[in-house]
C-alpha cells in the first residue's frame, strides 16, 4: 500500500496493486481494475516512485527470508 494525499488534504492508503491506468489531465488520476477513480495532488511519476518503492520492499522481505 502507498500514502497519496487526496486534492482536499486528506490522505489515504492506496493498494497499488490494483492501478490499472495514471493520466496528468493537469491533476494525477488514478483508475483502478475494480472501477474506483482517484485525484491526487501527487505528480504521476511520484505515485510511480511509491509503488516501485513499495514492490521492492516486499520483494526484499521475500528473499531475505531464511529457510
């Protein structure tokens, strides 16, 4: 999950797994593959930056297990 801010200040956790498509129309709108819409005050590369962020801290914790 990523933190982004909502255009009224409040900020949320998003399940980045589900971004489906991120347009600059000028404001960051983000669809999801279950239809639900949101708009940011983040730019579209920094939603990008937190996701990529967010993936390989999982992925890390994944590899670094010990067996």
């Amino acid at each position: 999950m990523i933190t982004l801010t909502k255009l009224n200040g409040t900020e949320f956790l998003l399940n980045c797994d589900l971004i489906e498509t991120i347009q600059e129309n000028p404001d960051t709108t983000i669809r999801l593959s279950n239809g639900n819409v949101y708009i940011v005050k983040e730019a579209a590369s920094t939603v990008l930056e937190l996701t990529l962020q967010f993936r390989r801290k999982v992925w890390s914790g994944v590899f670094n297990k010990e067996i």
